[in-house]
C-alpha cells in the first residue's frame, strides 16, 4: 500500500485525493498511526460493515492491557493532504513492529455519533463518486493484487510485497524489523532492489524478470512521470546508502556511452572522408 500508493480498502490509488483515516477521536494535529489510509468514501463504507469501526461494542483486543475494552463510542474519519512518511516501529499492541503512517495537512472529517450518521455521509459522498481511471499498468497493478496467485491459490500481497521491495521498499526505515517482512531482508530480494536503483536496470527487469509480480511492478515504476513521495524518498535514500556500490556502474555505463559516441563521430569522419 505504501509503495504503490493504495488504498487499504479498495487497492486503488490516490491521484489527487485526500487520505483519510478512521480514528475516535477529533484533533486537527498531524497523526501517526499504524493503519495505511484509505479514500473518503472507502472509510465511510467501513463505518458501516465493519464490526470494529460500525459498532462501540466490538472488543479492541484479546491481549492483556486490553483485553475486553470496548472501543470509543465516538468514529472519525479524518481527510490528509499528504502520507508525509512511512516507517516500521514498535507497536504499544503487537510484540514486533509494523509500519506507521504519518498523515499530515488536516483538511476536514466526518464525525459519526450513529449509524445513520454513517449512512447520510456514506450517500452524500456517494452520490459525488466519479469513476476513477487508471493508466495500463496501475490497472495490472490493481488486478494482480485483487487475484489469487497462479497456480498456487495463495493470497497475492505477500507476493506483492516482494515486489514492492524490488521498487524501493527495501530501503524504508526500520522495515526489517516489521512483522513477517524479514523474509525479505536476504538475496536475491536485497540484490534486486539496489540494482533497481539504476534506470537501465528497471527497464530490464520490467522486460524480462520471470516473476510476473515483479515484472508489472518494474513497468509501473518506469512509466511513473511523478512516483508517490514515499516511494520516491525511500529510492532517493537507497542511492545515498549504496552510492559506492552504484557509482563505478554508473561510471561504467558513462564510459560506454563515450565510446559508443566516439564511434559515431569516428565513422561519421570516415564517410566524410570518403567522400
């Protein structure tokens, strides 16, 4: 979700939306919270099917500290500006980190006291939806997540996460210790995601890699004229941190183009010559 930018809900993604996120309470301050944000009408539609946001009575948690607390009476969904960064942490709940979001540029909220609270605001937001459209590859982003893998019927985010480690994720802060990712933290994953960095790279592996979920990741990436911010920084730092292990490829790759260049001219020169 973070990397490509996605709705939690829905798996589309944000344009030029506000991202909004369920909470219980109202503040108009920049949050962190361990939840990816989803669109208006997304959250506006989990207030009304899901049991932990829908209704007071659903339970916050089996463990201890917890255990039996009924959650706020109260239900927020606050809209966004901006994911301002993304970041693996400790959680106060779960005993190994996840990731955090954190939202920044408050614009508005909805506050819902009743389900018909939830209702009214659910169908006024509906009767405002416009049909969102979406280029080739953030469609074959979209499908692939929304499909069981072929042909082993597992669920496709875990695969996709992979992917989206290849693109950048790698590089986010603290994601080695996030829950269930450290699978990741090994080669090939850690190769594939530095070389990457470089442009002459994706174009490759977006032509010729042989999982198709990295495949299609890689053709989104380089057919991006502007990536999400989070994405963008977690490359940008990718660079920094493995600059020494890019800068003799890059010096490599230059060297080539001289030559390839010297070339021209050399044979441009012979046919002058020749005439």
């Amino acid at each position: 979700m973070a990397a490509f930018d996605l709705c939690a809900v829905c798996t589309l993604p944000f344009h030029d939306e506000l991202r909004w996120q369920v909470m219980f309470e109202e503040t108009d301050e920049d949050v962190t919270t361990s939840e990816a944000p989803v669109h208006e009408i997304c959250g506006l539609y989990a207030a009304q099917i899901c049991p932990f946001v829908s209704s007071p009575y659903a339970r916050l948690s089996r463990g201890e500290g917890r255990k039996g607390e009924r959650r706020s009476e109260l239900v927020v969904l606050s809209g966004y500006r901006a994911t301002r960064a993304v970041h693996g942490k400790a959680s106060n709940i779960q005993s190994d980190a996840v990731l955090h979001f954190d939202m920044g540029g408050y614009v508005r909220r909805h506050v819902l006291r009743t389900r018909g609270d939830a209702e009214a605001a659910y169908s006024t937001a509906l009767a405002a939806e416009r049909p969102m459209e979406l280029d080739q590859y953030e469609r074959q982003l979209v499908d692939l997540l929304c499909s069981l893998t072929d042909p082993e019927g597992e669920d496709s985010g875990g695969v996709m996460a992979g992917a989206a480690w290849h693109v950048g994720a790698g590089f986010c802060a603290g994601v080695t210790q996030v829950q269930g990712l450290d699978r990741y933290n090994v080669a090939p994953y850690t190769t594939i995601a530095v070389q990457a960095l470089k442009d002459r790279t994706v174009r490759k592996l977006a032509d010729d890699f042989p999982d198709r979920y990295t495949r299609a990741a890689m053709q989104w990436l380089i057919t991006r004229d502007r990536l999400p911010a989070i994405l963008a920084g977690w490359r940008s730092d990718g660079r920094r941190r493995f600059s020494q292990v890019l800068k003799p490829l890059a010096s490599q790759d230059k060297s080539a183009e001289r030559r390839k260049a010297q070339r021209k001219k050399q044979s441009a020169a012979r046919r002058n010559n020749r005439r």
